[in-house]
C-alpha cells in the first residue's frame, strides 16, 4: 500500500535508493589527490610482513646499482621492474602508480636539458640557439650524456616510490633510528611528511570548492582563485602549525617521538628472495659494461 508523506511505497523509489538499500556498505574511498593515498596503499601492501629492513636494503642496492652503472639499458630495467613491483605488492592500480611517475618528470627534464645544451662562442652542434653573441649548442655528446642522466634519474624514483608504496613512514623512520641518524633529523622528517599530507588535503577541499563555484570557469578566473587558494594555504599553514604543537604539548611532549611500530622478523627467504631479484639486474649490468654496449 502506497503511503504519503515521507514513507513511500518500494515501487515508487527510484533505482539508486533500492540499490543503496540492498548494498548498505559504501564503496572503498579514494582521493583524487595524487599522494594523499601513498600511505593507505603502503598500510596494505602485500609486503607488510616483510622486515623494513630488507626491503630498504633491497631498494638501496638496486638504487646504487642503478645510479653506478651509468648505463640507460639499466636505467630503464631498473624502472620497468620496480614499476611492476610496486603496482603487484602495494595493490596500488597501474594508472595511479603512472601518474606518480609523471610528478618528477618535469624536473629531471630540465636537468637534462641543462646537461644538453652547451654555452660556446661558434655553433658547435645539430642544433644552435644564438643568445647574446653566445650559442646554446646540442651536441651528439650532450644528448647521449642526457639520456643517460635521465634513464638513472628515472630508474632511482623508481626505487623510491616501490619503498614508498610498500612500507608506511613509520617503519621507515624506525630503520633510519636503528642507523643512528640524528634524532632532531628524523622527527623533522616525520613532522614534514606528515604535514605535506595536512596541506595537500586542505588544497584538495579549497579547489573542489571553487570548481564547484565555477572559480576556473574562465582563465582570469582561474589565475584569480589559484592566488586566493595559494593565499589561504599559506595562512593556514601557519594556524595548523600552532594547532599541530599545542595538540603535541598537550600529549605531554618532552622533544621526543615516539612511535608503536610493529617489527617484521628478518627472514631468510625474504632475503634469499631479495638476491634472487637482484643479482640476475646485476649480472645484466657487468655484462653490459663488458660488452661496451648502451641504449646512448
């Protein structure tokens, strides 16, 4: 029977309130904030039970690897495992770990364009800009020299963000504790991490707002809100640092950190493992440097 008033009767409702009401537990939340999931995706990794010690180990010696061979072909081996590996043990989806990829690109752009171009007095290579009675020449050596700087550049935030993706901050900082780095210098990472987090989300909630009041409706508009945001993260950076250290104080901090971690056994197979994955990258490379042989 068909009921007036608030009730309605099951017929009456439409079919994203029947389908509500058959499936009452929300869908998984995710933001569309770039880093603001880094974290979550690392609380549930695959890798959790593995030591933070091995898989920061593992990470490192990939890293240096990469960075020591001076090799493109191993650069770009070096990104494409650790890519792999970040999306299958961190559960994270291709298109997100990509667009995390995408983030440093810009700056190891331009640090291999300041490693292209050379300042002479004669056009010198395939390509010349004149500037100022000067020439800024791209030569055969310079691109060779850049793609090689930007493969290891690529391959080293690789190995980065698969540490990042895999192990939460936490366990990070009690590796670093456990190497005897300065105490003053892991809580200022730890309060920056941390905070990094609180302005990208106060970032997220203002710009939504003005998109949803058309405040990037036209490019005068755009610049207008983009200052005016800018403006308010600032201002607010500087109340939630004082809110952040009154909530600290009132939680009687003494100068210290300290954090209830969980800590992983260091297992033998995990690191059987570890050796397995990188002594075949390490073999590829000897050969490589033997042979004489690169991508540039």
């Amino acid at each position: 029977m068909e009921q007036t008033g608030v009730w309605t009767c099951a017929a009456a409702r439409p079919a994203a309130a029947i389908k509500q009401r058959r499936f009452p537990f929300p869908r998984p939340h995710s933001h569309g904030a770039g880093m603001l999931s880094i974290d979550q995706y690392a609380q549930r990794s695959r890798l959790r039970g593995v030591s933070p010690f091995v898989k920061a180990g593992f990470a490192l010696a990939v890293l240096l690897l990469c960075v020591g061979a001076d090799l493109a072909a191993v650069g770009l081996a070096v990104s494409a495992g650790m890519l792999l590996a970040a999306v299958f043990f961190s559960g994270a989806p291709v298109r997100y770990v990509l667009s995390l990829m995408a983030v440093p690109v810009l700056f190891i752009v331009a640090s291999c364009l300041a490693v292209l171009f050379d300042v002479t007095a004669e056009p010198l290579g395939f390509f010349d800009v004149p500037l100022f009675g000067f020439c800024l020449s791209a030569t055969e050596a310079g691109l060779r020299q850049a793609g090689r700087l930007f493969c290891r550049a690529y391959g080293a935030v690789a190995c980065l963000y698969f540490l990042s993706l895999t192990t939460p901050m936490q366990e990070l900082l009690e590796v670093l504790r456990r190497l005897r780095l300065p105490r003053i210098v892991i809580e200022l990472m730890y309060l920056i991490y941390r905070y990094i987090f609180l302005l990208l989300d106060a970032q997220n909630r203002m710009t939504v707002a003005a998109r949803s009041r058309l405040g990037y409706a036209v490019r005068r508009g755009a610049w207008y809100t983009f200052t005016h945001i800018s403006g308010s993260v600032l201002a607010g950076a500087f109340r939630r640092s004082g809110a952040c250290f009154d909530a600290m104080e009132a939680r009687c901090y003494d100068g210290t950190l300290r954090f209830l971690t969980r800590q992983a056994p260091v297992r033998r197979r995990h690191v059987l493992l570890c050796c397995a994955a990188f002594l075949p990258l390490a073999a590829l490379t000897a050969l490589l440097k033997w042979k004489g042989v690169d991508l540039f």
